[in-house]
C-alpha cells in the first residue's frame, strides 16, 4: 500500500518515468539499459528535489484566523510519500543511482 499526501507520488511517478525513458534512449544509442536506469536516477533526483522544494515552501503557507478564538493558525503545505516529504525523495532515489552505478563499475557490466 503506498501512503501519500498531496502530491507526493510525483516522486515514485518521476523516478519511474525519468528512468524508463533514459533506460530506453541508452539501449537505443547501444549503451547499457542499466547505466541508462542509473543516470535515470540521478536526473529523477534532481527533479524531484526542485519539484519538492517549490511544493513545500514556506512561501506557500497560509495563516487563518479562528473566528471565535482570534488566535493564528498557519497551515503549511505537504507533499509528501511514507511520510517523508518530497524534496527529501531526491536524496534517496539518488543514492540508488549512485549504488547503481558503483555496482555497474564493480561488476564490469559498462558497455558504452
């Protein structure tokens, strides 16, 4: 079950997407599908974290007032997915890029 508020599945749908197609843009230049995953990876990060850090802004909160208390309530913005917010997703999905490549080199497996 995936747990999500707002729009917090962007991080799953980027990194997806954004993987896909520089996994089949690498096969079709005859470079390796993986590497295509890994460098898919790293640019899906880069997205996300400018993505999440524009949805989540501070900038965007809202402060509302209690009619019968007067007192502020400030509503803040919340994209988020498993309960992290989006922008921290680009830290994660890059860390698997970076082990993704590092297992690419490990192993022998690039083909450029």
């Amino acid at each position: 079950m995936i747990f999500w508020k707002g729009l917090g599945i962007l991080a799953l749908v980027i990194a997806v997407l954004v993987g896909a197609l520089f996994s089949l843009l690498f096969d079709k230049i005859g470079w390796s599908e993986d590497l295509g995953a890994a460098v898919g990876a790293l640019v899906s990060a880069t997205i996300i974290w400018f993505t999440g850090t524009r949805l989540n802004s501070p900038a965007k909160a809202r402060v509302l007032i209690d009619k019968q208390t007067g007192r502020e309530i400030t509503v803040k913005p919340n994209h988020s997915l498993f309960f992290i917010k989006l922008q921290y997703w680009a830290f994660i999905i890059g860390g698997i890029g970076l082990f993704m490549i590092g297992d690419i080199l490990i192993h022998g497996r690039l083909t450029v």
